[in-house]
C-alpha cells in the first residue's frame, strides 16, 4: 500500500489492483468534468489557424464549463466517461496497484527504508507499463472531450466501441497509440508526482506524528501530490492532448506539435489549462487516494473477520 504500513497483513495483488482501478474510477466521476474542461482549453486556438479573437470560445474553467452546458447542454461534460472510466480500470489498476511491489524490487536487500530513487524508479516503471496497456483508452477518451471543438462532420463516432474500430480502420493500429511517447513521459512524470510525492508526504507526516494514518492525514498527502504532480506534468499533458487529438498527418511526431504550439503560443501554450489541470488533478488524487486506502482497509478487515 502506497505509504501505508498497517499491522495487518495487506491485501494480495489482486484486491489492490480491484482497489486501485476502484478508486480511481470513483475519482474520475467526480472529476471528470474538470478533465473536460482542461482539455477544451488546451486544443483551444488549434483548430482555426491562424487564430481570430472570435476563435476564443473558452475563458476559464467556470467560463468554459458554462459555455459547454450552455451550447452542447450538460451531458458535455461527460463526453467520453466511459473511455475515461476503461482507461482508469486498466491504468491506474497497473500504475498503483504495482506501485508498492516494483518499489521493493528497486530497493536493495537488507535496507532498512526505500530510497527516493527507488521510489522515483518504481513510479516510471509503472506509470510507463499502464500506458502502454490502456493507451487506446485514453487516445479514445481524448478525442470524445475535444470533438465539440470540431466541425459537426468530423463528429464521426457514435459510441465508445465505434470509436475504437473507426480510428483502427481509419488510422491503422498505430491510431491507437498515437501519442503514446508524449503520454508515457508524461504519465511516469505524474505517477512520480502522484505516487512518490503521496508517499513521502505521508510518510513525513506519521514519522513527525504531525497526524495520524487518517482521513485527513491521506487528504493532506493527496492534495500536495496533485499539485506536485500538475506543476511538472502540465507541458507534456498539453503536447500529449494535442497530439492524440490532431488530424492524420497535422504533425509528423509529438516533437513538432510541441515545436508548432511553441511557435503558436510561446512557453505560456505550455501551461494551458493549468488551473483546471490543478483543480482536476487535486480532487482525483484526493478522492482516489481516500477511497483506495479505504478499499484497502475494508479488504483487510474483511479478510481478517472469522469465518
């Protein structure tokens, strides 16, 4: 368990992948319309080059929320949640579930703590293991949150499914992928701000007995790994969006979307999106670390209960 060390004996691999896709999905549900929103403002300006003033349609995250519910009505704000919910299933199953287990192998024999090198090990090698398996998901997820952005005719996929065989059919298998070097630096740079960044935070807490192993003490670890988290991942998230949402052949590779967003947009196109990118990554990892401890908890106990 990701800085938890209780005295019972933790539950097998299985329960904290359940655990761990569990709560994610739990997060994403909550948060999923911020997620939209971070998305919107990141492609905004792409699609009509060069850009005209009138080619702003979104300001801010509540301004962008209201102009969705406004012009597309409320169900907008969900577009895509059940890529989002397959995507959060497979990866974050993956990216935290194996999380503590990769941890030890990193960490020498007869050491009496992990290091943060093995933590920052562990945490690239998962959230680089999770892209690569739940890529189609989020490639999918993308492009259901950015298609109002789009002319009505390219509004081609009338379901999840659909979406899957038409980019496959359209694009080839390598459609599925695209962007998959872009989001795997970037989900190994958030899995290292989410999970490490949990873990130490937590970890700093109990040891000082500043709190103890609760509710609030997981809310204050959560909080600052999202943040962490949304400071150093913001650049390659937007590369990452843009690149999963672009036409076939609008970029070579994900070195000339950035190359065409800097150009664009200077260093500041880097950090579009960023509040809702905080606000988005600061309520998932709250209510999915506070759900996935609290799973994990609950199995324990459940195992632990007589017969």
């Amino acid at each position: 368990m990701v800085g938890l060390k209780p005295p019972e004996v933790p539950p097998p691999p299985a329960a904290k992948f359940l655990c761990a896709g569990t709560a994610a999905c739990i997060a994403d549900l909550c948060t999923f319309p911020l997620d939209t929103a971070k998305v919107r403002l990141q492609i905004q300006g792409e699609v009509r080059i060069p850009r005209s003033p009138s080619a702003v349609q979104y300001r801010g995250v509540l301004g962008t929320l209201r102009t969705m519910v406004r012009t597309e009505g409320a169900r907008s704000l969900y577009s895509g949640l059940a890529a989002g919910l397959q995507r959060q299933m497979s990866f974050a199953s993956i990216r935290i579930g194996l999380y503590d287990s990769v941890k030890q192998l990193y960490t020498p024999k007869g050491a009496e703590s992990t290091g943060l090198g093995a933590r920052l090990l562990a945490g690239c090698t998962t959230g680089a293991v999770a892209v690569a398996c739940a890529q189609p998901t989020d490639v999918v997820k993308v492009r259901f949150q950015a298609r109002a952005a789009l002319p009505d005719g390219a509004r081609r996929y009338s379901g999840t499914w659909d979406a899957y065989r038409s980019i496959a059919r359209e694009e080839g298998v390598r459609g599925l992928w695209r962007g998959s070097l872009p989001n795997i630096a970037r989900n190994a740079i958030v899995n290292c701000g989410e999970l490490v960044t949990y873990d130490l935070i937590k970890e700093a807490l109990l040891r000082a007995q500043l709190m103890a192993d609760n509710v609030p003490c997981h809310f204050v670890a959560a909080f600052g790994a999202g943040f962490c988290a949304t400071v150093v991942a913001s650049p390659v998230d937007v590369v990452k969006t843009r690149y999963m949402n672009a036409d076939p052949g609008q970029y070579r590779n994900a070195l000339s979307c950035l190359l065409a967003l800097l150009m664009q947009d200077g260093l500041a196109g880097l950090y579009k999106g960023f509040i809702p990118s905080f606000l988005r990554l600061g309520c998932w990892n709250v209510v999915m670390f506070i759900s996935y401890e609290q799973l994990q908890r609950a199995v324990v106990l459940a195992r632990a209960a007589p017969a």
